[in-house]
C-alpha cells in the first residue's frame, strides 16, 4: 500500500526490480517484436505516425545509463510500447496480439513486484 510505494518508488531498489522485470519482458517468447527499435526503412508509415518510438532495448539502456529517476518513469516507457503497438497494428495481426498477450503478462508482473 502507500508505505510499501514509497519504499519502491526513488530507492535503487525500486530500479533493480525494473531490470528484472525488464530481463522477463525480453525472455517472453512474444517480445519478438519488441526488441529492438522499428526499423523505419522497413515498415513504411511508422515514422510519421508513431511520435515516441520506444522498444526493450532502448529502456535497457536507459537503465544502464540511469535516466530512469523512479520506477514509475520506467513504467511510462514500456506502456509507450504498448501503446505504439496498439496504435500501429491492427488487433487481429500477430504483431497486434503479440503486444496485448506482453501487456497482460507485463501489468500482472509490476503489481506483484512493486505495488
Ligand atoms: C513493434 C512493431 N510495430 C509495428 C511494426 C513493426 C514492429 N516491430 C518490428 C521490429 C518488426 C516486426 C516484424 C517485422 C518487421 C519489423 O519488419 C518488416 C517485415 C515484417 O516483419
């Protein structure tokens, strides 16, 4: 509860859970799509349409490099990803239902670890 956020949120502790809750996301069988930055050359329109591209290994970076202050600035960033996908693809398309089954896996995750 409130103590327990307070705990997690700036503390080193609170951003150790996010790597490992980052190294889960990257070993889901369905992060493929995810991994890496979208390749603008290779899916035209992505660039115009998606504002904030984001993907696990930029937000591995982040981390190593600590511009994440909390682990909630790191949550902001893997919803990003979700919410591109969501914005790119279609529902009904491997890409799609890739994105929903992480969103699933990953909001079951952070609550357990740092709610
Ligand atoms: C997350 C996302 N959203 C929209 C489009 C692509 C992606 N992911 C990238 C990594 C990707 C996945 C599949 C691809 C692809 C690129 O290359 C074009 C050929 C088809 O295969």
């Amino acid at each position: 509860e409130k103590k327990a956020r307070l705990a997690q949120d700036s503390t080193t502790k609170g951003l150790a859970t996010c790597r490992v809750l980052l190294a889960e996301l990257e070993a889901h069988q369905d992060a493929w799509p995810f991994l890496t930055p979208v390749n603008h050359k290779a899916v035209p329109g992505y660039r115009k349409v998606i504002k904030k591209p984001m993907d696990f290994s930029t937000i591995r970076e982040k981390l190593i490099t600590n511009q994440y202050s909390n682990w909630e600035t790191f949550i902001v960033d893997v919803n990003l990803i979700f919410e591109n996908c969501e914005r790119f693809n279609e529902d009904d398309s491997e890409i799609g239902r890739a994105g929903h089954s992480m969103r699933i896996f990953f909001d079951k995750r952070w609550a357990e670890l740092l709610m």
